[in-house]
C-alpha cells in the first residue's frame, strides 16, 4: 500500500480522565467513519494538569494503566492504527515517564517511545515550567513499522532538536509524528516554522495533532494540529477548538521528493568546531 489516510486529532484535555477518554473515543470513532486508517492523538491525552502533583497522583503504570487498555479496546474496535500522542506512566515513587505508544488494529503495542528532551524553560510571560522535576527523560529514538512505511516518533519540545528528526529520517522514517501540548505562548511565534521545517529538511510527512484551549493547573496550549507533506505544504490544519484534521498520505510522494532532492544522502561526518 503506497496511500492511507491519516487523522490528527485536537483535544481539549483536562484532569479528568473519564471525561478525557470519553473525548477521545468519540473523535477516534468519527475519525474512522472518515476513512482514517492512522488516528494520532496529541500528547498528554488522557489526562494534563498543570499540577506535577495531580499528574503523578493520576498516573499508574503501565500494567493495567487505564487508558492504555481503553485505546488497545478502541484500536481493536475500529481496525485502525492508533498512535496515543503520550500518556504519563509512573516508572517509580517520584517520577514518571511521557510515554507516547503506536498500537496495531488488533489492539496490540507495536512500539513505544519515552520523550527524550524535557521542557525545562521560562516563557516569556516569566512562567518556568520544569518538565525535569517530575519526567524520567528517554534515551532511545523509535522508527516503528507500519503497513505504509517506517514512522519515527517524537513528543512535542523534541521538536526543537533537528538532530532527533534527522536520526529518524537516516534510519528510514517516512512519517514522523509530532503529537503536542505545544504552549500557546511559544506556539504563536514558532509552532508552524519548526514543523514545516522538519518536514523540508527530513522530506518527510510531519503529523502533528495538539492539545487545544485551557486546562487545570495555569497550562494555555496553542492548537493548530497540522499535518504537513514532504515539500513543506500545509495539507491539513485545525485552529484553537477541538477537531480532527484529515489528509491522503502518499508514500509515492516522499520517494519523489527524496529522489529530487536526495540531502538526506548528501549527509557527511564532519569535525565540530573548536572549543
């Protein structure tokens, strides 16, 4: 198969986690009456609070994690592959994992990825967030397969790091998702340039579906889920309500472009500059 559709879903995600699901199911499923046969879901979707104390105090693990068993139910229901954008996974007493997770139309986990690079910064509103103090950071970048072609997996501030993308792509991505809760502070000044500058530089599909609107704890997200083909253009977009955004993905046209502008190839160690 060289075309699919794909589905970016926006949601509004708060610190109730039956509301949240109950949110998510209905996009999944209108999604899949769609046509969509890769649903994305934007980080943090189960649950996001502001509070690192209530996503802690919500967040179990991976055994038996109710979310988790939630979305393999719905990836099995509707026969689609399901990327779940992040979920928070307690690894131990303190910490946690934002753990983002491909699942098969069987319900099966077919790759999992830990978000490498904490958000550990001061907006410019002077808010800080330390993303560090309650995140067990990752340190292995996943391509997983899938029936249309290799998708590398990032979760949102990733997105700052072009040698993340460029890992990805070397190792064979094709797509690469890009679930967010970008906020809407930076998401107003650098949330379109960093994307469609990924999917230029890496020739490569960027799916990026994004938490939307206000949510507990003082945390404003930026919306504007895109998905972004491998010449740079915009193919599809939301604003700042929840929605679902849907394009043909043709993996014909990731080979066209790599063809006529092979950099990807051109790649070549070098020495870095002097201390």
């Amino acid at each position: 198969m060289t075309a699919f559709k794909a589905a970016c879903v926006q949601l509004n995600s708060g610190s109730d986690m039956a509301a949240n699901l109950l949110a998510a199911e209905t996009a999944i499923v209108s999604a899949a009456a769609s046509g969509a046969e890769l649903i994305l879901l934007p980080e943090y979707a189960a649950l996001l609070d502001g509070s690192g104390r209530v996503m802690r105090d919500n967040s179990p693990p991976e055994a038996g994690h109710p979310a988790l068993e939630k979305f393999r139910a719905l990836a099995q229901q509707t026969k689609t592959w399901l990327l779940v954008g992040s979920l928070t996974i307690k690894v131990d007493a303190e910490r946690m994992a934002n753990r983002s997770y491909l699942l098969s139309p069987d319900g099966a986990i077919a790759a999992h990825y830990d978000k490498i690079h904490m958000f550990d910064v001061t907006l410019p509103s002077g808010k800080v967030i330390r993303e560090s103090s309650a995140y067990q950071p990752g340190d292995r970048a996943v391509v997983a397969a899938t029936p249309w072609g290799p998708l590398g997996m990032t979760i949102c501030y990733d997105l700052r790091f072009p040698q993340l993308f460029r890992a990805l792509a070397q190792a064979g991505a094709l797509f690469i998702a890009v679930p967010s809760s970008f906020q809407r502070e930076t998401g107003v000044a650098h949330w379109h340039s960093l994307l469609r500058a990924r999917a230029i530089e890496n020739l490569s599909y960027v799916l990026a579906p994004a938490m939307c609107g206000d949510h507990p704890g003082n945390r404003m997200t930026y919306g504007h889920s895109l998905i972004i083909d491998p010449w740079g253009r915009i193919v599809a977009e939301l604003g700042a309500e929840p929605g679902i955004a849907i394009a043909d993905i043709n993996v014909d046209e990731v080979l066209k472009v790599r063809g006529m502008l092979p950099s990807i190839e051109h790649d070549r160690a070098f020495t870095g500059p002097a201390a």
